[in-house]
C-alpha cells in the first residue's frame, strides 16, 4: 500500500494512480449535508477510485475502498496515509 498522498493540481484520471488525491473545486456548504464530498482519491492499495468527505480528508473518519475485492482501510493524516488494523 502506498504510504504518501500524491496531490493531483488537475483533473487528469489517466494519472490517477494509488495513493492520489484530487481535491474537488466550488464544494459548497449545503444545510442537507454536513459533510459532502471533497476530493476525489485513488485507494492506495488497488487503485479505486473514491469519493472523500470532508471529516476523511482531515483525518477526523477513516476510508474503506469501495471496490468488491479490496480489503484496504485507512486514514488520511496531513500527507500521510496511514493503515487502520481490523479491531
């Protein structure tokens, strides 16, 4: 698993690989959603490619990878991605 986000300053999917991050422009606070989507990521294990909420990107909510046979979950700390263990 990739270990440092990799911060995409465009909107390129071909160069989406693990552990990149795409933060999303114009999110705005809607009284529906107290935690929308901001960023767009790649799972740092497969790949996939994920929506993040506003608490997973300050690290406040862990991530699981959306994907049916990818068992990653972790969390996001300043540029770090770190590996959560199965409790």
């Amino acid at each position: 698993m990739v270990g440092e986000l990799n911060i995409l300053n465009e909107w390129i999917p071909e160069q989406m690989e693990p552990g990149t991050i795409f933060v999303l422009e114009r999110v705005e606070d809607s009284s529906d959603n107290s935690d929308p989507y901001v960023a767009v990521l790649a799972c740092p294990q497969c790949g996939t490619l994920g929506l993040v909420t506003r608490r997973q990107l300050s690290g406040a909510v862990s991530i699981i990878c959306g994907s049916d046979t990818c068992p990653a979950h972790f969390i996001l700390h300043e540029s770090e991605i770190l590996v959560r263990k199965p409790s």
